[in-house]
C-alpha cells in the first residue's frame, strides 16, 4: 500500500470528472446517473443523501480497516460531494482556491 506522500496525483482526473459533472448537469441524460441524481424531484435534498450515505460506508470502512473498501468509498464520497458541489452552484476551482489558501 502506498502512503501517497511522494506519489503523484493526476490533477486531470479530477478535471476530467468535474467536466462530466458539468456536462451530465448542463445537458442531462437519462442514461446517466449523475444526471438523474442533479434532476431528482427531492433537488439537492437527493445528492446530500448520498453525500451522507458514502460518508457513512466510508467511516465504517475505515473503522473495519478494509483498505480496498476504503478506497472504493472514498472515490464514492468524493464522487458525490462534487456532484453536490455542482447542485450548489459552487465550483470546484473555489474549493481548491480555498485549499491552496489554508495550505499557505
């Protein structure tokens, strides 16, 4: 297992999946599931269930000290909050700008 302290992180995973989010939230499809999510009757109420949901499957994870569920819920959790970050009408680039001013 890694410990990712040196490892490289691909910032264009996280473009490329900003970018679906957008496109799915400007352009829904039925097919999609991040569509649906943005265009479910309960609004953000939904996507925020979800955000709840994975956090839950991710502290239990933890806690079980099952790293491959770990990382599975980590990529759900992460998966969710942008897309609720997207239904809040809030970019991503203002979140990382926040990040990037407490690192300093």
């Amino acid at each position: 297992m890694s410990t990712g302290a040196r490892d490289p992180v691909d910032p264009q995973v996280i473009r490329g999946l900003w970018e679906v989010i957008c496109e799915r939230a400007a352009n829904p499809s039925e097919n999609s599931y991040t569509s649906r999510l943005l265009r479910d009757k309960k609004g953000i109420d939904k996507v925020l269930e979800k955000v709840g949901e994975e956090s839950t499957e991710f502290i239990i994870a933890v806690k079980n000290g099952v790293p491959e569920r770990t990382k599975e819920e980590a990529a759900d959790l992460f998966f969710h909050i942008l897309v609720a970050l997207r239904a809040a009408n809030v970019d991503l680039k203002e979140v990382l700008g926040e990040l990037e001013h407490r690192r300093k």
